[in-house]
C-alpha cells in the first residue's frame, strides 16, 4: 500500500493519528539478545506430507510468515509438577547461552500456575497508532506446552513486554537451539471498535451466490470423475488450484491477491537516531532524568553556543545578492584573501592558510589527475557532480599513498575543529573526496544540513564541514557566506572548515576561468555515518 494510502485509526474521543512510515524498532536491552528475523514458511509437520501437499493451504503457509520470530539462543528445558506456585516449575539451560544474556536472564517461574516467563532481550516500539501481537509461531501446535498471546502497546510503552508460555500438564517440555518462542506482528491499535458484524442469507447477494455456485460445480465435477482421469488431471494440475493463484474457477483473476510474503530482515542500525525518536519526553520524572544526565558535545565557553543555526533574515538577504553564481558586493561585504595579515582566531570558522604544504597538495593534484577516469558519472543521484567527484575508496584501491595522506589530512582538520570549537565529544568524517570544479562552475548557497523551506534534508546529521583547497591557477571560485557577507579567495594548501547550519550558509562564486581542485569533507556527531572506508585502519584520533 501507498505511504500516502495509510489509514488512520482512532477510538471515541481519541485523537486520529495517520502514519507515514512503517518501522518496527527493536531496541536492545541485552549486549546478545535472541536472533531476530523474519518468520518462515516452513514447519516439521506441513513437511512430513507427501509432496510437501499442506503447503497447498495458502491460507495456512501465509500465515506462517506472518511476522518476526525471535529464536531460542541455546536449548533448555521446562519441568512442571502440576502445582500452583512459582517454584513448582523449573527451567534448565541444557547448554551455553551466549556471554552477555545468561539463562536465568531469559527463561524463569514468574506467574505460577505453571506459566515459563521469557525475556526477549528488545525494548520494542511501533508508529503512533499501532500495537504490537505477540504470541508463538503461528501453526506450530508444540505437545505439552501453550504459547500465550498478548496485545501491547508499543507505540509508548517504554519498557519491554515478557513473553509467556503455559504448561499444559504436568512434566517435561524441550526448546532446543533456533526454534521460535516469540513472534511479533504490527497491527492497527483501535480499530476493531470500528467493526460490526452482520449475518446474512446467501441470497442476499446474487452476485456472490452465484460465484459460489460455479466454484461449487467445478469442485464438485473435478470430484466426480472417473480415477483415471481423476489422476492424469491430478498429476497435470496437483490440485485444483483456483484459490492459490488467485482465480475464479472460469479463469478470472482475483483482485489485490497475494500467494507469498516474504518480510524484510531487521537491519542493524546501532548508533543512528531512531525513525521514530520522541523529540520531547511526556513524564515530567523523565525530563527531569534527561537533564540531569545530558553530556554536552562542546565547552560552556565554546564558541557554538553563540552561533544560532536557525536560518534568519540575513540568510535571505544574503542569497539575493548571488545570481548565476556572481556575488553583488555591498560595501559591508568583507573579502579575506591570502595576502591579508588576518588573525584566524578573530573569525567563527576555521581559516588556516598553508594547512597543507605545496608538495602534499601536488601529490593530491596528481592523484586526481591520474585517476580521472574513475570520477563518478553514473550512480550519483545529483546531476551536478557527475563526472567531477573522485570517492576515497577509489583512492584508496590505487593511490595507498594518497589516500593514506587524505587520512592523515582529516585527523588533522578534526583536531583543528576540536581546539577551535573546544569539541569534547569525538566527531567522525562521513565523505571525503576530490572535486573538480571547471570553468564556468558555480554552485548555490546552501547549508549542509537544512533546506531554506524547512523540508527534510538528505543529510542531517552533518554537523561540520571542510574544505582544503589544493590549487589555485584559477579565476574566480571563491567561497561565500551569505550570512556573514564575508568572501574567501582560496590558495593552494588553505583549510576552511565550518558548521553545517544556517548560520554558515555558504556558496561557490563562478569559477570564470581555469579548473579549481578541492578536497571537501563533512563531519558528524553520529558515528554510524562515518566513512568506512576511511576509518578501516582504525581511529583518526590524535
């Protein structure tokens, strides 16, 4: 279904909630919780039937594959007396369970009445408007013992469900390694309210009492022929098959049927900001908890807390001086270039002339020069750099020596933004690259982390971004921060480096003549969105 289709549930008096986006969260709460992953089709007792016939039952195999199954780390067993207290069960781990989730950690006596308690190891959480089922795998009936089945809301719940199973007579039950104790399915929260139920004849409808007669003729034909002719169709067809693909019994097809599910696997996204993150806590005790335990990324004294990021007027102004990538100057636009006797100290961002040497950016030049066919066209969802951007790991697969001074060049820029903007918390360089910037080139003010209209942006975790320039026969191609109205003219081996919010929008000026070569980095808080390739050899930590 359409994102833009989703339905929107509600009780009396609630208020409607419509959602966007589908994502069930898993939050561990154990360093090695059970597997996770989409429930199978397979069982043990559909196998052991000739030519595998019970997967026929469409019905039954879809609803095999409803969900995710949580699977059993190591195999133990659940031992019952028939008595009404807590310690009339034990469980026994019958092997190892993974370091970090001791048995006694996953399976107990909880709620007597020979009840066997399991920790699933996840704190989970769905959208706005959806609860989360859970209950054992569907159509695997196991002797002695009953998976129960509980409706939870895990759109706010925050703290993890237990799953539970009832003995269902004194004795002895086995889980053995991988099999399934916990399957969990997103459904709508409020909406069987919305039902009722009306009985009818038949008759009532002649459309459907007709589409039953035919269906019931041809059963009852395909019934009745002769054995032998019985079993040639048998062996053409295997079954009447009008249900399993969708069809009526003249051959008309079904509308919206589906014959298979197949659900993605949970994907390991540690160390990234939740889909579903609350941006404020309702519980005042949790506010309270939050701002207690907040850990900083800068100093008190660092100069972050005086850059207002939010986009304001001098942002607008600023851009209607650019057009066409030509800079309209007012007598207040302030232009550093590299003859200027400037203290760097007296600026906001990071201006260090010569932060590379003259041989360190020819090796760079070279590089980009000899690698030029392996320069992006295809694969890059923006049209303006195609054909321009040469990525580290391709760098790294034929220039080891390049690429090692390119890692080398990003310890020393964090290093740099760590001492200026008195970092305290580790920043990580998500892309680094070499840029070609040809005659005519320019490129509109932005910030690296936000769109003007407030529209979500492709990278928002961006929380700094560099630039070292690595030639300078060119004109034009100057750097510009509309907010602040200040131009840089650039100069082989200068390093600019900034934050990624509206207060240093930036933009390109046209280059107007020769090809201008630059070595762009961003950088991020979050160490999901590292480079991995730049990090394989380890921290670019001083």
């Amino acid at each position: 279904m359409p994102l833009a289709e989703c339905g929107a549930f509600r009780s009396a008096g609630a208020k409607e909630v419509m959602v966007t986006e589908f994502r069930l969260e898993a939050f561990k709460t154990q360093p090695n919780p059970p597997e996770l992953a989409p429930c199978t089709q397979e069982r043990a007792w559909m196998d052991v039937f000739t030519d595998r016939h019970a997967y026929r039952c469409l019905p039954l195999s879809i609803a095999n594959t409803h969900g995710w199954e949580m699977l059993v780390p190591a195999a133990f067993e659940v031992e019952w007396n028939g008595g009404e207290q807590i310690t009339d069960l034990m469980v026994r781990a019958l092997e190892p369970f993974p370091e970090g989730f001791p048995f006694e950690h996953f399976a107990m006596s909880n709620f007597a009445r020979g009840i066997v308690t399991f920790h699933t190891g996840y704190l989970f959480r769905t959208p706005p408007g959806w609860n989360l089922l859970t209950t054992g795998a569907f159509n695997e009936p196991r002797p002695g013992i009953s998976a129960l089945t509980g409706i939870v809301e895990s759109d706010w719940l925050p703290y993890p469900f237990t799953m539970n199973w009832q003995m269902l007579h004194p004795g002895t039950v086995r889980f053995q390694k991988d099999e399934v104790f916990c399957t969990v399915i997103p459904i709508p929260k409020n909406y069987l309210d919305h039902w009722d139920v009306a009985i009818h004849d038949l008759s009532d409808d002649p459309v459907l009492q007709a589409e039953q007669a035919v269906f019931r003729t041809s059963r009852t034909e395909f019934r009745e022929r002769p054995n032998v002719d019985k079993a040639a169709e048998t062996q053409k067809e295997s079954w009447q098959r009008h249900y399993f693909v969708g069809r009526f019994p003249d051959g008309t097809a079904a509308v919206d049927h589906v014959n298979k599910l197949r659900l993605s696997p949970p994907v390991d996204r540690a160390g990234t900001r939740p889909l579903l993150a609350k941006e404020e806590p309702v519980s005042p005790a949790v506010a309270t908890l939050l701002e207690a335990t907040k850990i900083p990324k800068w100093r008190s004294s660092s100069l972050l807390n005086h850059l207002d990021q939010r986009q304001n007027r001098e942002n607008r102004v600023g851009r209607l001086r650019l057009r066409d990538g030509m800079l309209t100057p007012t007598p207040d636009t302030f232009a550093v270039t590299p003859d200027m006797d400037l203290d760097p100290e007296a600026l906001d961002f990071i201006y260090q002339p010569n932060f590379l040497t003259s041989a360190e950016c020819a090796l760079l030049v070279e590089t980009a020069e000899a690698l030029a066919d392996r320069q992006h066209i295809e694969g890059i969802a923006d049209e303006f750099w195609n054909g321009r951007t040469l990525y580290f790991r391709d760098i790294l697969a034929a220039r080891p020596g390049a690429s090692a001074l390119m890692r080398d060049v990003q310890r020393r820029v964090i290093g740099r933004m760590r001492s200026v903007y008195q970092l305290t918390a580790p920043v990580f360089a998500d892309t680094v690259q070499l840029v070609r910037w040809r005659t005519g080139m320019f490129m509109p003010s932005h910030a690296d982390r936000a769109n003007p209209d407030g529209s979500l942006h492709g990278t928002p975790f961006r929380d700094f971004a560099s630039i070292v320039y690595l030639n300078d026969a060119y004109d034009g191609g100057e750097l510009y921060f509309p907010r602040l109205d200040v131009t840089v003219k650039p100069a082989t081996g200068m390093l600019l480096a900034f934050t990624g919010g509206w207060y240093h929008e930036h933009g390109v000026l046209r280059v107007l003549s020769g090809e201008r070569l630059t070595m762009p980095a961003f950088y991020s808080f979050d160490a999901s969105h590292r480079d991995r390739e730049l990090y394989s050899f380890g921290s670019l930590a001083d």
